[in-house]
C-alpha cells in the first residue's frame, strides 16, 4: 500500500436556495406531498418554453466569485440527452462547453494548516425528479417535485492526494455555500452531492491510472470510506495483473462497498449540443460587481481572522463557523464582551451549539466568571436557569441566590472548622497518609458553602488546618 498514492477529483451538485425552479415559475422545494412543486415544464408538456432564473444566476455568480474564478461572460445551455423515467424531457438542461465559470480554487483548512484545490469549472444545471422503486410490489413511482431545482456543478481538478483532504474540500465548500446564503448546506436531504473520481499511482510514476466515479455521495464520512476503500480496491487489482475498469460506483454505506453501476462513456453517448431554446446567457462585468458587494467575509478569511485575532485553535475556529447562526451568535457576544476564548469555549463545550440564552446574558455570565464573582462551577448552574427565560439576567440571579464567590476569609475558617471536627475519621486517615480523602473534605466544603467558597482560598485554609493537628 505504502507504494501507491490515491490521485481524486472531485464534482459536487448544489441544491440552490431560490425560491422558484430554474426554468419555471414552480415552487422549488421537493418535500412536500409527491408532484405538488411541478409546473408544465418540468414535466415536459409540448408547447412550453423554459426561461432562465435570474436569481439561479445571481447564485452562480457569487460562487464564481466566492471560488476565484474566470468568468465567460456568454455562457451555453446545451441539452444532455439520457432516458431515464424521472427525466421527463429526456434530456437535462446544463451547461457543457461553454460553463458560467472557469480555472478556480478553493482554500480549505486541514489540520496541517490552509491548502488549495484547482476549481475547473461551475456550470448551471437543473436536478432530475426522484424515483421510488418498491421492490415488493414489483412497480416504481416517480416525484417531479425536484425535477428542475436548479444546481451548480461545481468540479475540482485531480490535485487531491488523500481522503482527509477530499472530506476537508467538501466540508469547506458546505460552509461556504452555507456563508453565501445561497444553499440550505442539508447534506442528509441531499443539498450538496458529491461524485468522487478515483485513482492511484505508484509514487515515482508521472502519469495517473484510470480512473472510476464514485456517485452521490451525500456525507462527508461516506466520502472518507467510499475513497479509502476504492483505494484499496484498486490497489489489490492492480497488485494481481488486472486492469481498473474506466466505471461508475456506487457507495453502499450499509455495506461499506462499492458496486459497478455502469460502463462510462463507451456505452453512453449524452449527444449534448446547445439547447435552443435558451439563448446564450451573458452576465455584464457591471452585475458581476454587484453580486460581488453582496459578498461579506469568506468563511476561509473568518478562519484566519479567529486564529490569529482570537488564538483560537483551527478546530475551534472551524467549528464556530460550520454553522452560520452560531458565527452569528458568536460574532455578536463578541461585540458585548471581548473574551473570544471563553465566549467560543462556553457555546462550543458548555451550550453544545445550541444557543438558549440571548448574548446579553451569555456575555455578563463570562464576564462574571473572569472577574472571578461566580465560579464555573456555578455560572453552570445560572446558565441551567436562564434557558428560555430571556427576562433575567446572570447577575440578577447572583444577587437573588446570594451565589457570590465567598472571599471572607473568616467565615470560610469557621466553616472549615467545623468540618474537622465533625469528620475526626476522615482526619485521622489524611493524617495516617491516605491524602485522598482531602478531596472529600474539600466537597463538604463546597456543600457547606452552596459552591460560593472561593476555591483557592478554601483549599489553602483546609490544608493549613490539616497539617497544623
Ligand atoms: P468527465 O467529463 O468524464 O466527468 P472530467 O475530465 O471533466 O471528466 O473530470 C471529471 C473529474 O474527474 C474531475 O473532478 C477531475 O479532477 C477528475 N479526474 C480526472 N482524471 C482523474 C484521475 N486520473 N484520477 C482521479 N480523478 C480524475
Ligand atoms: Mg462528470
């Protein structure tokens, strides 16, 4: 295995936020009752006509930007002839020559740091609808409702050398769709597909091997599996004198497999040309710079910014911004309270990412914890009160409770104390070397204390007391 290295590319589909299809005015969102979303168009009625979705196109454009890319200000729709019952027309409206955008890269984080990947291309295209084959009763159904939601294909060149860094790509590119507010992000409904093209190649050789696809990937730890193990299957192949058919894949996740699911190329012939029914699209430089206005921080440049203004860890950093409400919500607080480290760690560790208390409250409840007024201990336990009651704040809490960090140096004594002398067992064997149990005293401690004792200052007082018997 050490000899080989896996050489993948890329192609992924991205389901566009628009409200209507590409080509007609139906409403796009496939999860309502079977063929309820489905205008003449998508199912191909004679006499109708498609017109382009500007909004799909603005969508494209912001990619293009978003991805570096060059943009061909005339663009081509071209017809993509297959026969398939969930395509109606018997044909898919894409673009094939002539794409939207051209020669692009996209920067991903890794955990060695920020690496890029070549884009070739993004073109426009309009789904399929689904099929639903029930094997029992021997018969299929078809749901147009997603037939013509439109997609942007986006494809990367063959510059990947390993599964982490193809999970990486995909998992930057949802993040940046999700930041451009132009894709739901929703991999499990199928938001963003990926087709992963594999092959390997020993390591002195110059020259890539065949090459299968791997189709309709829709998670990103599938894509890990699905490649490892097409590397190994290849692998093995080659290793006992055969030849890598030039196939499609399909990824069994029940299984953990690959099945063929047809010859590429040789047995289909897509017989694309232009679709003339559409007119070449032109996009003007003036409306490339509008969408570009549009366009706030990229998700790669939040990356940095939080790395190095805010010394949080890659992970972290990441993490914050997977989610745009949280970036949000993280964004926000910031503005209340300027401890990004604590705020990142409270919503990632200790609220889990689900945001239930406003910033207001987030903000004052870190800053009582680093002007040391509460413990973290108890900040826990405010935070547990204040969910979904937006009409309280922390330190209104603190104040009714009396849950203040207890500095009195003379009470915390008296308690302590007493303690002593009512545990003389646990004394004696503290005494007798058995230092565990200074952890159980310190717990009365704290019971004794409602958890307001200012740690450090208990400890240091229970231990005095100790050695001084
Ligand atoms: P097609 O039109 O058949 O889909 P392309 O040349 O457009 O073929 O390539 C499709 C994808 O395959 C791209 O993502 C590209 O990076 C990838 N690719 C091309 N050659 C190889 C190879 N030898 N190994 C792995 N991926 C490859
Ligand atoms: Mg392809």
């Amino acid at each position: 295995m050490a000899d080989y290295e896996v050489i993948i590319g890329l192609e992924f589909h991205i389901q566009l936020l628009t409200n209507s299809k590409l080509f007609s005015s139906a409403r796009n969102g496939y999860e309502n009752r079977p063929n309820t979303n489905v205008d003449d168009i998508d199912i191909a009625l004679p006499g109708t006509l498609p017109v382009i979705n500007s909004k799909a196109v603005e969508f494209a454009i912001k990619l293009g930007l978003a991805l570096n890319c060059k943009f061909n200000t005339t663009s081509i729709f071209s017809r993509k002839h297959y026969f398939y019952p969930d395509l109606p027309k018997g044909y898919q409206i894409t673009q094939h020559d002539l794409p939207i955008c051209e020669y692009g890269n996209l920067n991903f984080p890794t955990k060695n740091g920020i690496k890029a990947v070549e884009i070739e291309r993004i073109h426009i295209e309009e789904d399929s609808g689904k099929s639903l084959h029930m094997d029992d009763i021997n018969c299929s159904y078809c749901d147009y409702n997603r037939a013509g939601i439109p997609l942007l294909e986006v494809v990367t060149r063959p510059d990947l050398r390993s599964a982490e860094e193809a999970m990486d790509v995909y998992k930057a590119l949802r993040t940046l769709v999700i930041h451009l507010d132009i894709c739901d992000g929703n991999m499990q409904e199928g938001s963003i597909r990926a087709d992963a093209n594999v092959s390997i190649r020993k390591h002195d050789e110059k020259i890539f091997g065949i090459r299968t696809e791997i189709k309709n990937i829709n998670s990103v730890k599938f894509l890990g599996q699905a490649i490892n193990h097409e590397f190994h299957r290849q692998i093995l192949k080659v290793e006992s004198g055969q030849r890598i058919n030039r196939e499609t894949r399909l990824w069994d996740s029940h299984n953990k497999i690959s099945k063929p699911l047809r010859d590429k190329e040789t047995i289909l012939d897509y017989r694309y040309f232009p679709d003339p029914d559409l007119p070449p699209l032109i996009i003007s430089e003036s409306r490339i710079r509008m969408v570009h206005n549009l366009i706030q921080e990229l998700p790669i440049q939040k990356q940095i910014r939080y790395q190095e203004e805010f010394q949080l860890t890659a992970n972290e950093a990441s993490i914050l911004i997977s989610n745009k409400v949280i970036t949000l919500y993280f964004e926000q607080t910031l503005k209340l309270y300027k401890n990004a480290k604590n705020i990142a760690n409270w919503i990632i560790n200790e609220m889990q990412l689900s945001p239930m208390i406003t910033i207001f409250q987030l903000a004052q409840l870190i800053r009582l914890i680093d002007d040391k007024i509460v413990t973290t201990k108890i900040a826990r336990y405010i935070y547990e009160k204040l969910l979904n009651n937006q009409a309280v704040m922390p330190i209104e809490i603190v104040a009714d409770e009396k849950l203040e960090i207890q500095h009195d140096c003379e009470i915390l004594q008296e308690i302590i104390k007493k303690i002593i002398i009512n545990n003389p067992t646990e004394v004696q064997k503290y005494k007798s070397g058995k230092t565990r149990v200074f952890e159980f005293l310190m717990g009365q401690v704290i019971k004794n204390t409602r958890g307001v004792a200012d740690p450090n200052m208990a400890k240091t007082i229970l231990k005095e007391y100790l050695d001084q018997i």
